[in-house]
C-alpha cells in the first residue's frame, strides 16, 4: 500500500546482501545516510519517490584479495562493511568502513 501511494520506496531487494548497519538522520535537510556493503546510501525524506543517491566505497581490491587467502568469505567477509555515519560540521559527516580487516574512514563532503 505504500509503495502505491508513492509514500514510500524500496531501496533494495531483501535479498542483495547490502547489510544496513549504519543510520544518520540528519532532520534539517530531511534526509537519510544509511551505510551498507561498499556503499553509502543518502534517501531524500521528503521526496520518497526521488532515486537515492549512492557513494560506491569498495575496499581496495588487494585487500579483498588477502581476505580470500586467509579463508574468509568474499561475499559475506571481505568487503567494505560501513559502520560509522557521524555528523562532523554542516557541510561533512565522517564515515568509517571495515575495509575488509583494514578499517578506513573519510570525511563526506554533503551536497
């Protein structure tokens, strides 16, 4: 029903293994930074119908290459897991992955 009323929309498929782990509401801009695997969603709040912006943040391919090599699943293990959103000033958050055992973080300039 809500996808119908255009109230609402699906970000991803159930079944694509993003792992939502991270959420940043950020109610002044009405929007929503939500970290994932190897990504970084930001939904529009009060535009549900918008497309959502995406930040694709894979971890360096060396990395996911050592990961396989110590046993670990590529699918489930070896990927840039973001899991910290944190609000810096007006115009950057801060965001940390696991970078697939090699943790890494940046400042995300917002638009």
């Amino acid at each position: 029903d809500l996808l119908k009323s255009n109230s609402s929309r699906l970000l991803l498929a159930s079944g694509d293994g993003m792992d939502f782990q991270a959420l940043l509401v950020d109610e002044d801009r009405a929007r929503l930074m939500v970290g994932a695997k190897n990504h970084i969603f930001l939904l529009h709040l009060d535009h549900p119908s918008r497309e959502p912006e995406k930040i694709f943040w894979p971890a360096p391919r060396e990395q996911v290459e050592h990961c396989q090599l110590a046993g670990k699943n590529v699918e489930t293990e070896c990927a840039n897991f973001i899991r910290l959103l944190q609000p810096f000033n007006q115009s950057h958050v801060f965001a940390c992955g696991t970078g697939s055992y090699q943790p890494v973080c940046a400042f995300i300039q917002l638009g």
